[in-house]
C-alpha cells in the first residue's frame, strides 16, 4: 500500500500542475485576447489615416512580443508538465517490480487446451459487458467456437439492460413476467421493483397521468402481502400529485439512484437463474490476482534475501495462505478438528449425530475403536 500511495502523491502533484496550467493559459489567453479586440476597436473607429503611424507601430510591436511571450511561457510550462509525468513512470519503476515471472508457473499457457479455456473465458467476459462484436472477433481469430445456446442468454441480458440505462422498463418487466415463478423460488423482489419504478415513472408524468397510475396500481396485488409498506407509500403519494411530488413529503420516491439499483438487481437475479455469478471468471480471477501478487513479490524478495533456495520450488503451490476477503469465497473449506488437515473429495466430511462434522478418515478410525464408539453410543452421541 506504501508503494501505491507513492505513486498517488506523484499522481497528485501532476494533476495539480494541469489544473494550474489550464487555468492561468486560460486567463492570459483572455487578457489578449481583449488587448486584440481593442486595438482592433480603436482602427476601426479612428482609421489609419487619422492616426499616427509611428504610434501604430509601437502599439502592434507591442502587441506582437506580448504574444509571443505568452506562447513561450505556455510552451515553457507544458514542457515542465511532461517532466512531470515522466517523474510518475518513473515512481512506478521504482515501487513496482514489473517482472513477475520468478512467482508465476513457467509454460501454463502452453498447451492448446488451457489456451482453449483462456480465449472462451474471454470471450464470456466480453459477452458479459455486451462487447459481443469484439467477442465474435476473438472467436474468429482464436478458433474458439462458442455454442449458440451459450451466447443467447448474455444477448438477451444485455438487451435488457441497454434498455434500463435508457429508462426503459418494459423488456426487463416481459422478462421478469415471463420468469415470474422462478424469481419467487429465489426470493427475488425483482418484479415488484420493476413495477414500482414503473409507477413513479407515471408519477413524473403529473396530474395528467394520475389515472393510468389507478389503472396500473393493479399490479401491486400480487404483491400486497410481501410489500404492503411500499404499496401504502406509493399509492399516498397521489394526494400529493396535483401540488407535485417532488414538492410533497414523497419527494424520496424520485430519487435518481433507484435505476442503478434496478440494474443491479437485475443482473443478480438474471445471472442467478442462468446459474452464472454476479461477476466474470475473468475480472475475479483479475482482481484476486492483484490483491496475491504484492504478497508473493514480498515473498520472494525475503526468500532472495535470506538465501533460502529450495524453500518455493512449485509454482503450482503458494508458499503461504493468502487472504483474498470474504468476497472472493466460493467454495466452504472444512478442516477436519480431529485429525486437522482439509477435507477433499477422497475424504469428505461426515456428520454425526450431535451435530459435529468430523472427516471420513477420522471417522473409519473411531469405528476402528470400539471402546471410543462404545463411550459415544452410552452419552447419546452415536454416529450416523
């Protein structure tokens, strides 16, 4: 984090230096800017014949070296912009070790079929951020063939959300009509928030949508039980639709972040029916990268320091447990509290029936010792 605030500091300084640039060219470039127009006002006015000649002179020699001055200052002082910027680079070489190479496998990409699953997990993440004429590019290019029947999912949803970052609801709500009984198995309110986002939408419209909003007030009946709060809220706020709502104790309803939120929702609940994470393989196995890498470069700068050869010989193998935050667990790791070692699918955890969870070994072991079992069955504590 040292090195990050490092160069942080280095960024600052060149951000300021910009926005001090850009100001004071600004405020020279005007005040030519005028000098010009009036020099220019004052031969009109007076003409060339009626005014001195010799003076005329002066005045646009002098209006001249000004603007020439003012260039090389600017040019002057952009040039000590890019020393700058330069110092930034600079602080990145210095903090940052660019060769990563002593902590990563040699030849993992070098078989054609792990350079197979490194193109289509690009080519999901591409169709994940609806870049799907860069993903066909990619598939062409690499000879990845992606099955129809895996690309239509991610058209569909990407369709839907163009629409929703346009304020428009109805695709997402055909959608969520359409998988209406799949939601409610997952608990979604997905549909319910469709349908209120789409009332405050007629709420904008003012006194003259007030009816259609009665009329499509009718959708909320489904959800009367679950949301009854959020209906009473949004159906008071129609006493307050003539004066406006934005003027009313309602005001909250129009709030802007409320399309973000159904965006959100939408992908989670979409992706959670086509049995897809929230997030691409491709940007968690990014982002979990960038938090381990720092950790294994200190790493090998104390094993090269210490001159502890032989300590990290596998690449396939961390030399340490890394913690990647509670955001990146998938999958539950269970360690066996009697023999203290992970379970695996060889040797998967076992419930008694305490309620204790013990490994399979270590269970075949109690039931090698009859006088263990013996003392478990007489306290109730039998096993499964």
């Amino acid at each position: 984090m040292e090195q990050c605030a490092c160069v942080e500091r280095e960024l600052e300084k060149v951000l300021h230096r910009f926005v001090t640039y850009g100001h004071q060219s600004e405020e020279r470039l005007d005040e030519l800017l005028r000098n010009v127009c009036e020099l220019r006002s004052r031969l009109v006015a007076y003409g060339v014949q009626d005014t001195d000649l010799s003076v005329l002179h002066q005045t646009m020699a002098q209006c001249c070296k000004e603007i020439k001055e003012t260039v090389q200052m600017l040019a002057s002082r952009h040039k000590d912009i890019h020393g700058s910027v330069s110092k930034v680079g600079k602080a990145i070489d210095r903090n940052f070790d660019a060769e990563v190479s002593a902590v990563v496998a040699e030849n993992v990409w070098d078989s054609p079929e792990r350079q197979k699953y490194l193109s289509e997990t690009i080519v999901e993440h591409l169709y994940r951020q609806g870049m799907l004429s860069v993903a066909e590019d990619l598939c062409q290019e690499s000879g990845v063939v992606i099955d129809m029947s895996m690309k239509q999912p991610f058209l569909e949803l990407n369709r839907i959300l163009e629409a929703l970052r346009t304020q428009d609801l109805r695709p997402a709500l055909e959608w969520a009509v359409t998988n209406r009984q799949r939601l409610l198995d997952l608990n979604s309110t997905l549909e319910f928030k469709l349908h209120r986002l789409y009332f405050i939408s007629l709420l904008n419209g003012g006194i003259s949508k007030q009816q259609e909003a009665l009329q499509y007030a009718r959708h909320f009946q489904p959800f009367a039980s679950q949301h009854q709060r959020d209906i009473q809220i949004l159906m008071g706020s129609l006493v307050y639709l003539r004066h406006g709502i934005e003027n009313s104790p309602y005001r909250s309803l129009l709030e802007t972040d409320q399309w973000a939120e159904i965006c959100n929702i939408f992908t989670r609940d979409a992706c959670a029916l086509l049995g897809l994470s929230v997030e691409s393989p491709l940007s968690v196995s990014f982002a979990s990268g960038c938090m381990a890498l720092p950790v294994l470069m200190n790493i090998k700068q104390v094993i090269e320091q210490r001159q502890c050869s032989g300590v990290w010989t596998h690449k396939d193998e961390l030399p340490i447990e890394i913690d990647l935050g509670k955001k990146c667990w998938y999958h539950s790791v269970f360690a066996c509290p009697i023999l203290r070692q992970q379970t695996s699918e060889s040797n998967p955890p076992m419930k008694l029936i305490c309620g204790h969870v013990i490994s399979r070994d270590a269970l075949n072991k109690l039931t090698n010792a009859g006088n263990v079992i013996a003392q478990i069955s007489t306290k109730g504590k039998g096993l499964v």
